[in-house]
C-alpha cells in the first residue's frame, strides 16, 4: 500500500509564499500520477494542480495558474507546491493525492476528479491573512 504524508502548511500574510511536501512510502511504482487538492471552510474539495510521474506536463486550476508550481523528486518519492502571492482565498486543508500505479494524470478521468485518485495524505493547514 501507499502513505502519503504531507508537511509545510502554516500561517502566512497576504502576498506571502510556502512550499508543501508531500512524501510518499510504501509500493510506490513508477507510472502515476500526484497531485494537491484543497478544502477551503464550508466549500468542497478541490483540484489545485497535478504533475505526472516524469515531471512533465503539469496541470493547474485557473484559480492558482502563474502563482503556484508543482514538481516532484521521484528519487525522494516527494512532490512538492510552491505556493507564492498568497491570497486569503487561498486558505485551506491541503491534500496529497497519488493514482493507483500505472494511472497517468492526462487519461481517463481528468487530473482534478478526486475518484481518480487512489491514495490520500491527512492534509496540512494552509492560513493566510
């Protein structure tokens, strides 16, 4: 099985930056896709951005285009967002997700749909003010 465990969340001011990561252990295998979704208070969750296993094409919501990037360090089995020009919008519950193995993140189900995605972190609590 896969764990995910997700670091970074905190508490930043309006037009700050923090950098998530997110861990995976387990059988991790090399065909998938990772990916960040977040739950803001009284709203459902959603996709922020999603990056396929050889690091290439990567995907975003409209909402976080040009001020967030994912990459990842399979060596470290590690995916991480950046996250820059903070907005109180962007205060959340952040997840990390990963596709069961051989799962890309460009076919089936699009790279936001939650029920494409076969693993998921705890979270970590992103604020900004």
């Amino acid at each position: 099985d896969v764990q995910l465990v997700e670091s970074g969340g905190g508490s930043v001011q309006t037009g700050g930056s923090l950098r998530l990561s997110c861990t995976a252990s387990g059988y991790t295998g090399s065909i998938n896709c990772m990916g960040w979704f977040r739950r803001a208070p009284g709203k459902e969750r959603e996709g922020v951005a999603a990056v396929p296993a050889d690091g290439g094409a990567t995907f975003y919501a409209d909402s976080v285009k040009g001020r967030f990037t994912i990459s990842r360090d399979n060596a470290k089995n590690t995916v991480y967002l950046q996250m820059n020009t903070l907005k109180p919008e962007d205060t959340a519950m952040y997840y990390c997700a990963r596709t069961a193995t051989g799962k890309i993140c460009s076919g089936g189900a699009p790279w936001f749909s939650q029920g494409k995605y076969a693993y998921w972190g705890e979270g970590t609590q992103v604020t900004v003010s």
